[in-house]
C-alpha cells in the first residue's frame, strides 16, 4: 500500500496551532458562527480569490444549499456578480 497523506506527521508538524484553536473555541463556546467561523471565511474568500464565503456545517448542508440556489431560494451568482 502507498500511503497518500500522513496526517499523524502533518498533526504534530501543527499541534500546537492546532490544539491553541480548539481551546480557544472551546474557550468562547462559540462552534458555530463567531470569530473563528469568520476568519476562516474571511480567509477561505482571500485564498479563493472572491469577496464572499460561506460555511456551512455538514456535506449535506452543502447540497442543500447549492440545490436552494439552483432554484432560486437562495440569491448565490456563481457568475462572479453579486444579488
């Protein structure tokens, strides 16, 4: 077998940026929406090279929302314009 990731090297290459962003989450109680959920957001859009993100919380949140949006329940515009 060929291994594709090692994430047990990756997680201690890390664990300490790791372990500080659990504590402070757990820390502020805040697991969903709140700061950190916004930096990543903030971040995620910067890396993407667009001005907005969102997050959602599961892969069938996701589907929703992209179903949502195929029917126009949801103003997203994947035309690069903004609703």
């Amino acid at each position: 077998m060929i291994p594709l990731v090692d994430l047990k090297t990756q997680y201690h290459n890390l664990k300490s940026d790791i372990d500080a962003a659990i504590a402070r989450v757990l820390e502020n109680t805040q697991f969903a929406l709140g700061p950190a959920v916004e930096s990543f957001e903030r971040d995620f859009s910067s890396y993407c090279g667009t001005t907005q993100t969102v997050s959602v919380n599961s892969g069938t949140s996701a589907c929703a929302s992209r179903r949502r949006s195929d029917h126009g329940a949801l103003h997203i515009r994947r035309d690069g314009g903004d609703d």
